[in-house]
C-alpha cells in the first residue's frame, strides 16, 4: 500500500486556471521566438541555398517577410 505523503497530495492538485494560461502563453512565446528566428536565418540565406533546400525566391522573400505570429 502506497503511503500519502506531503508531496503526492501536492502533484494531485489541480492547478489553477491562470497558471494553464501562463503555460500556454509561455508555449507561444517559444513559438513565435522560433518562426522569427527561422525566418532570420532564412533571410540570410543565398539564393543557391534557397535552391538546395527547394525553396524559390518568391515563396522565400514571401515567408521571410511575414510577422513571426503569422504561420
């Protein structure tokens, strides 16, 4: 038989719906900071690299241009 301690009526508590919240907003911060950060890194790109990874230039400069909280 499991013994209830401290800790495991903790972990059994629900957790309050700001702290979701939070959660799921932190989640889209770690989002939006990514597709930013790849559209950088896309911006910085040569056109033969764009090629490589089977990109054009329009669908390029069209994505690079995008707001980060645009997919």
């Amino acid at each position: 038989m499991r013994a209830i301690t401290e800790d495991s009526v903790i972990q059994n508590v629900e957790k309050p719906l700001w702290h979701n919240r939070l959660e799921q907003f932190k989640q889209q911060l770690v989002v939006w900071w990514k597709r930013a950060q790849e559209r950088k890194q896309l911006a910085q790109m040569s056109q033969a690299q764009w090629k490589d990874i089977g990109v054009t230039m329009s669908d390029a400069k069209q994505e690079i241009n995008k707001p980060f909280w645009k997919r």
